[in-house]
C-alpha cells in the first residue's frame, strides 16, 4: 500500500514541477498581466514538487531498504542452534 502511494507522491511531484516551470516562463514573459503572483505561484509549485520528489524518493529507498533487511537471516538461527545444543 505504501508503495502505490510513494508512485502517485512521485506522479504528482512531476506534476507540480511541470506547472511550475510553466509558471515561471509564463510570468517571465512580457506579455503576461500579473507577472509577480504568477511567479510566485511557479516558485511555490517547484518549491513543492521538489519537496515532494524528496519524500517520495526517500520512501521508496526506506520501503526497498526494510524489504531487504526483513528476510530471515538463516545462518544466524542455525549458529544459535548448535550453541544450544551443549
């Protein structure tokens, strides 16, 4: 379950990085009206979308990273078992 929501925090981090480059070009343009909300709202969105990118990278490596450190660790339970043994 965490898996399918670390995609769509990367699905939507991709999102808001596209829209605010887009933001950003637009209020950089002359033509535009509003240029200062509009680049505020483009550094807002690139400022999320990175924010989000971040998280969404670092709970994919912590999910792959409990995955793998989560199997048995077969030669450990066998030393234990001679050295009960007597």
């Amino acid at each position: 379950m965490r898996r399918i929501s670390a995609l769509f925090e990367a699905i939507v981090s991709a999102a808001l990085l596209i829209l605010g480059l887009y933001l950003l070009l637009e209020g950089s343009s002359n033509r535009s009206s509003g240029e200062a909300a509009i680049l505020i709202c483009g550094a807002v969105c690139c400022a999320l979308g990175v924010m989000t990118l971040v998280s969404a990278i670092r709970s994919i490596l912590w999910h792959r990273f409990m995955l793998r450190h989560s199997s048995p660790n077969h030669n450990v339970n066998s030393a234990a078992r001679e050295h009960n043994r007597g």
